[in-house]
C-alpha cells in the first residue's frame, strides 16, 4: 500500500509540474512532454500490475524477471520524476513570497531526469548484455612446461531468470565461449538467483559449451536458495540436491569443498572448490582445509571460490594455492571501465573487485559476471568472459 501511495503522488505531482512549466508557454511542448510521460505510467503500471497480482510459485523465472522489470521501472521513471519534483518544488519554495516558480531549476530537473532515464536505458538495452572478452596473462613460478600456454576460460554469474525468453542469448555466448578454444572452462556460481527453479532448461544449452580438459563449478551463495523467502529449511535442503543435479547435467565437474586432480601430459593440476552460502555481510565460505586434503603434491593448485574476500581471509600466505578464481561483486554492475582507468562502488565492499590481482606468488582473478541481479540493467560495467592465459615465469 505505501509503494501505491508513493507511486501515485509521485504521478501526481509529475503531472503538476509539466503543466506549470509548459502548459502557458508552449503547447507543443506541454503536449510532447504529457505524451511521454502518459506512456511511461502505462509502461508503469503495467509492471506494477503484474508485481501485485503474481500468485505463481517466487522462485519461477517469469516471477524473477517481473521482479527485475519492476526495479527497473522504479529506477528508469520514478527516480527521476522524484529528482524533477525537488527542483521543482525547491524552486516554488524560494519563490513563496512572489509566487510562480524557478524555471531554471524546473529545466535543471527536466534536463537531469531525461539523461538519467536515458543512461539507464542504456544499460537495460545495451550494456546488459555487452558481453565482453577480458584476457589475462598469469605468471606461474615455476609452472611445467606442459602446462605453459594453458588457456582458462572463466565464467561466473550467470543469473539464468535473467535470460527468461533469451535462451538463444545465453547459446550465442555458449557458442563464443567454445570459439575461445579453452582448454578448461570454469564457472564460479551464482547460476541462479532465488532457486532451483529459474534453472529450467538452461542446463541443455550450458552443455554445448566445451573444453578440452574439463568443465569445473562450485555453487555461489545465491545456488543454497538463501534468497527465497518462501523456502522452509526442507524446501532448501532440496534446492541444494536439484541444483547440484542441474549444474551436473549441464557438464560440469561440481566441486563443494573437494578437489579433482587433472592430469595433462606428465603434470598434474588440483582444481579446488569451495562453497559460499550466505548473504552480505554475512557469508559463509566453504571448508577449504576439508577441500584441499590429500591433495599431496601438484604441479598447479587452482581455487574456484565464488566470493573474492575469501582470498585475503584464507587462501593468501595461509596456502600454497597458485590460482584462485572469484565472481560475486558484478562490479556493482555499474562503474567506469577503461585501458587505464577502473573505478565501481563495488571497491567499498570488496577489495578486490575485478580484474587481477596478486600477492607474492599467488594470484586471484575476479569476473564481474556475465547476468544481472536486482535491477536489469549495467552502467557502464559490461558483462565478463575471462581468457586466462598461464605462462611461466
């Protein structure tokens, strides 16, 4: 009830301030301006019809995409018709003694909530889905010539429902991902965003992609179902069972606080996967101790560990582990990604958010994802695919 509240003032008050800027001054733009707004509320409460009435299980991917659709209707158009209102009315209150109101300030509002609406427009349309190939040279001390030149393509965060009617999107990639001729491919979780669910058939299409050695996953915290508030701790226990099916039948070697050794030619890799549950602040890492018992000797220790702050808390100097592998942050799915620049409010969370990073002799690689979560759109942080290129040093 408070959310309709708010949305129907906030129409209202939209309204008032198109017809006081506009309405004695130029028809053709009051028109122009009513025209665009009247299709964005349809636009808006449409969704908002859709978000009251679903009565369908939470956890369905239509459900997941109206919520997605919802958030960023709020962002697109109430935002900004928030922000135009306080320049407005701000503008009224400074002419409260002489009446009327600043049209400077109006046209300041105006100006500001059509670029905001335009940048998230953008980045719904765009940038979601402006899949990027970012490549990466790690140094390996030491690391055997037959494992020199080894190609890892890394791949996280795929947030199916936020696929739901794109499965030929989510082939696209797949189909590029095998271009990239990887010799192993690893996905760091986070397949879906609530549960099981939004899975659907999504497993048929990931089992086309391919690699010459092997496919690796561990589960991130949003595969344990912490998410859905309709889930019971029994309804858990069985998202678990039904994801570890789904994510194994889409080819994938599952590791939850395990190793698997990995021979190539005469050297020997230990690929390591640890489990994140949780939600943020509070997320709880798998059992890497458990995890890396009776590895014994390898030429290669690689780490599959869904949430990068798990590097600094126990893998660097605490481990012998070479390579660890990180999703989680998306970048905050928004940011400034250039050649020299890098910048996301995600580094007020994560220290390490994207990107390369190393520690003596070890190293972590973060993706920044490759599906959206919350709201359906990326500013200016475009979705990942990692090409990891092992040399030695």
């Amino acid at each position: 009830m408070a959310l309709f509240i708010l949305l129907v003032v906030v129409e209202i008050l939209t309204l008032t301030v198109i017809r006081q800027q506009y309405y004695d001054k130029s028809w053709i733009r009051y028109y122009f301006f009513l025209t665009v707004n009247t299709i964005l509320s349809i636009w808006l409460w449409v969704l908002w019809f859709e978000y009251v009435t679903y009565r369908g299980i939470f956890d369905e991917p239509e459900h997941i995409w109206i919520l997605l659709n919802f958030a960023g209707i709020i962002c697109a158009v109430v935002l900004p018709r928030i922000m135009l209102s306080a320049f407005h009315y701000t503008g009224r209150f400074m002419r409260r003694k002489t009446g009327g109101h600043n049209r400077v300030l109006t046209n300041t509002g105006i100006i500001l909530s059509v670029l905001f609406f335009l940048i998230i427009a953008e980045g719904t349309l765009i940038g979601k889905f402006n899949f990027k190939t970012e490549n990466y040279t790690v140094k390996i001390k030491g690391l055997p010539g037959d494992l020199n030149g080894l190609r890892i393509v890394q791949i996280s965060d795929l947030h199916l429902s936020c696929y739901y009617h794109n499965n030929e999107l989510v082939q696209s990639v797949i189909e590029n991902i095998n271009s990239l001729n990887p010799d192993i491919l690893i996905n760091t979780g986070d397949f879906v965003t609530f549960g099981w669910r939004e899975f659907g058939r999504f497993d048929t299409i990931l089992k086309i992609s391919k690699a010459r050695y092997g496919k690796f996953a561990v589960m991130g915290n949003h595969d344990f179902g912490t998410y859905d508030p309709d889930f019971t701790e029994a309804d858990r226990d069985n998202n678990v069972l039904i994801m570890n099916n789904k994510i194994r039948s889409s080819g994938y070697t599952l590791l939850n606080d395990e190793f698997t050794r990995l021979r190539i030619g005469n050297s020997e890799i230990a690929m390591i996967g640890v489990t994140t549950k949780g939600s943020f602040p509070d997320i709880i890492h798998g059992d890497l101790d458990k995890a890396t018992e009776g590895i014994g000797n390898v030429d290669l220790k690689i780490l599959m560990s869904h949430d990068p702050n798990h590097w600094d808390l126990a893998v660097t100097v605490k481990t012998d582990i070479d390579l660890t592998l990180s999703g989680h942050t998306h970048g905050m799915q928004m940011g400034i990604i250039t050649r020299k620049f890098k910048w996301s409010p995600a580094r007020f969370f994560y220290r390490h958010w994207n990107g390369l990073y190393g520690e003596g002799n070890q190293q972590l690689i973060v993706n920044r994802g490759l599906g959206v979560l919350g709201i359906p759109f990326r500013i200016w942080m475009p979705p990942e695919i990692s090409v990891i290129t092992l040399v030695a040093e």
